[in-house]
C-alpha cells in the first residue's frame, strides 16, 4: 500500500488537554501512527505529524479536523502565527512509490468530505491548487480569519473549492493541499524588536528575492522576550537549513542583533541535518553510508530473508553507493525463482509428482535462498573495494595495499558472476519443463524468464566494469571475459 505523511496545523497551542482530543481520533485508527505533536503558546498552534496509507489517513485527519471544528473557537483565539481555520493547513506528502498525484487525490477527497460533511470552506493549495494563485498558502490564508468572514461570500476570488461560501462561524476555513516534504525552521534573534525580525524575514524569503524555496515571517515571543524568524523551507535541496541560518545571521548583524539558536518544528529528514554536518565540518567526501546508525539499520534490516521490499527499494533509491545494481541484479534473480516455484507448485500433480517438475523446483527454491545471499554480498564486495581503494589512497608506498585491492575486484567480480551463472542456468531448467505447466500459467513464467534475463544482464554489467579495474591492476582477465561471453550468448 501507498505510505504518506499528513502534517495538520491546529489553532491551539496552550491547552494541552484540548489537544489531545483533538489528536486521539488519529490514535485509534488502525494504519495510522501519530510521529509528532508540537505546539507552541506564542504562536498558539499545534503541528501534528501522521503517517499511514492513504485511506486510513484520510479517515484519520477527518476525524481529528471533526474535534477540532468543536474544541477551537477562533472568534475568541490570538496568537503570533497566521491562520485562516480551526483546522488551519492539512498537507499530505507522498512518501515510497506514492506520488504527488495521489497525494492530489486524497486531498480532493479529503476536501469534498470536509466541506459536505462539517460545512467548512475548503481551499486546496500547494500542488492540489486549482487556481494558479493558490499554489501559494500565504496567498490562500491573506486576510486571515477576520477578514476572510467577509471576503468569502462577496469576492468570486475566494470562493473555496469546496462547502459552503461563507465562513463556519467558529472552525472559520481549512487549507488542504500536497506538497513535497518542507521543514519547519525558526531562528530566535538575539533581540526582542520584532521589526528586525521582520526586516531580516523579508530579505530572505523568496517572494522578497531572497532564497528560493523559503518562506519567512517576523514574530515577537514574548515568553523569550526575543524576534524570531520563523521559516518554511519548502524544497531543502535548492536551500538548506545552513544556508538558510546563515542568510539569517548575515541580514540580523546589520542591524547589530545576532542569533541566539534555532529550532526545527516537527520531523526532519535526516539527510538536512547531514547537509549542514557536511557544510560545518567542511568534511570531504563524506560517504553517509559510513554513519554508524545507517551502516547498524543496513544490517538489521538488510538480513536475506529480513528486509520489506518497500525498504529495500528506498534504500537502492537512496543517495548512497549501496545497494546498487549488483544487488538489484541478484534481487531480480530472487524474485524469479520465487515464481518460477509458484508456477511449478501450481503444475505439480500430488498424486503422481513428475520428477522433472520436482528437481526444477527444488533448484529454484535453492536459488531464490542463494540469491537473497547474494544481494547483500554484491553490497559488501563493493564496499570492500572503496575501502581498499582508500587504503591505496591514504598509504600508496605500503605493500599490502596492492594484493589487497586487487583482492577486492576479484571478490567484487565474482559475486555478481554467479548471481548471472544461476540466473541462467535456472532459466534455462525452467524453460525445458515450460511445456509440462498448466498453460493458465503462462505469463507468470514469461515474467519469471524475463526477470532470469534481466538478472543475467545486469549481473554481467557488473562483472565487466570490475573487469576494467582488474584489467588496469595488471590481472589476468581472459577466463572472466570468456565466461562473461558464453553466458551472454546463452550456450
């Protein structure tokens, strides 16, 4: 199933009790786990985050906006930050194979149910706009709560997208829309004058011209007697935390304040905080697949047999050199063998069991365990590579550093070498008993044979480019290459 993150802003910051009714529905829905709930007293907001798939989700965020719409009154509510709604923004963010289209989608649905069910207007925004001008919340949200009363009903501008075109008399209006991940990021000046915090607010958010991909205001916290810059980092590839900090601090001594510290609100993807790792401790290629955590998770979660295909598949999309391709190669080889077995098990009579079917099966089930092996040993065999590489590197006079490097492109050669062996010869044995399955299963061992193909071509792949580096160390590579031929001629 489809994953998202779904993060509801509420108007309620200070009552702890009256929060948490309105995040218990979200609790009880099962495929739903609440990651995060901050609040905040000056800004008087909660920021929620959800995971789940889509239609819990959905149903979750419902039910929470529901409580809220009763529990939040915004004809007696002030606080620092903007808002439009009791409910104030509910993004969903696809996360794994969703994509930004199916977040689209649940946001319609979700702003349909809303705006039929609770009568509260509803403005998509962000990806799920309608209207150009509503891709932007700030324009969405102008006027806020009080001056929207009016405009709603009168100016064919902010007519919501969906219920009623007057305001709910309480829960006021809701922003649902889909984005991309965004970081809440705010910055605390070493001053209390709001109008610096303003000043620099402006000269770094991009509508201003400033950074792109952020969005900034000026706030007055008055339990910190200090200005902060709260900041919308809507896209941290193109601006990151770092850069977004510093631009802070460059436009505040200007006006002779300095930062005191910042804060992120919410979750974080943790390769934010590597970026500004990587850019404060000037380190030099650093490899993220060397952090401890990571390198732990690739090893408790990365046992054959162990790890989801969903985390598996984040982890070959991630940027890092492993998993790659090898591994993906032995991975194709496993998931063939498994539905070679489904199409044998389906083809094999109890009664009277051929032994043709029966010896194919059993080298396909010997394969699939095998191959498994294979995916996390193509990972180790290039790691083992980089690290004799760098050992080259760092101590070019040592001796050892040769026969070990040389070592490690054998080893790195020969793994990816038997995932194509097996591939082929499994391939090969299930198609000499095609003609003995049930012809109802055809195109599962047409997909099956494909994947021993594909198996087969990217293993070699892998085979030849370590041939190259053997090649270039001085190795005898002729009996690799003629094996590399024979298994891409099929003889």
């Amino acid at each position: 199933m489809k994953q998202f993150e779904c993060v509801p802003n509420f108007s309620e910051g200070r009552d702890a009790d009256r929060i948490e009714r309105i995040v218990a529905p979200a609790r009880a829905v099962a495929g739903v786990t609440v990651l995060d709930v901050e609040r905040n007293a000056d800004h008087n907001r909660c920021v929620v985050s959800l995971v789940g798939e889509g239609d819990a989700l959905l149903d979750a965020v419902y039910r929470m906006i529901e409580v809220a719409s009763r529990e939040v009154d915004l004809t007696h509510h002030a606080g620092e930050h903007p808002r439009m709604g009791a409910t104030d923004v509910v993004p969903f963010v696809p996360l794994g194979e969703a994509t930004m289209a199916d977040a689209v989608r649940l946001a319609e649905r979700l702003g349909e149910r809303v705006g039929g069910h609770l009568a509260i207007p509803v403005f998509l925004y962000a990806a799920a706009a309608r209207r150009p001008e509503r891709s932007d919340l700030a324009k969405v949200r102008e006027g806020q709560f009080e001056r929207l009363r009016t405009a709603i009903g009168t100016d064919p501008a902010r007519a919501p997208d969906f219920g009623p075109t007057k305001i709910h008399p309480t829960a006021g209006a809701v922003a649902i829309g889909a984005r991309p991940v965004l970081i809440a990021y705010n910055v605390y000046l070493t001053t209390p004058e709001v109008a610096v915090a303003k000043k620099v607010a402006k000269a770094v958010r991009a509508r201003d011209g400033g950074l792109p991909e952020v969005k900034a205001l000026g706030f007055e916290i008055r339990e910190r007697n200090r200005a902060q810059v709260s900041m919308n980092l809507t896209d941290y590839r193109v601006t990151p935390m770092h850069r977004a900090f510093e631009a802070v601090r460059r436009e505040a001594a200007r006006y002779g304040a300095g930062v005191e510290e910042s804060e992120i609100v919410g979750l974080v993807p943790e390769d934010a905080l590597f970026d500004a790792a990587d850019y404060y401790l000037q380190l030099h290629a650093f490899d993220r697949a060397a952090i401890l955590e990571r390198k732990v998770r690739s090893v408790d979660e990365g046992a054959p047999g162990h790890e989801s295909i969903a985390s598996f598949t984040s982890r070959l999309a991630a940027r890092t050199p492993t998993p790659g391709g090898g591994s993906a190669a032995a991975l194709a080889g496993a998931v063939a063998s498994a539905l070679g077995e489904m199409v044998l098990a389906y083809s094999i009579d109890p009664a009277a069991p051929a032994e043709p079917l029966v010896a194919a099966r059993s080298a396909l089930a010997e394969g699939r365990r095998r191959f498994l092996g294979l995916v996390d040993e193509d990972a180790r065999s290039y790691e083992a590579v980089r690290t004799a590489r760098r050992a080259r590197k760092e101590r070019p006079d040592d001796p050892a550093v040769g026969p070990a490097v040389l070592a490690a492109l054998r080893s790195a050669a020969a793994v990816p070498l038997e995932t194509a062996r097996r591939a082929a010869n499994l391939a090969e044995s299930l198609a000499a008993v095609r003609s003995a399955t049930k012809a109802a299963l055809a195109s599962d061992l047409v997909t099956a044979v494909a994947l021993f193909r594909a198996a087969v071509e990217g293993a070699l792949a892998n085979v030849e480019i370590n041939l190259a580096d053997l090649k270039t160390a001085g190795d005898s590579t002729a009996e690799l290459e003629s094996e590399v031929a024979r298994l891409r001629s099929g003889r």
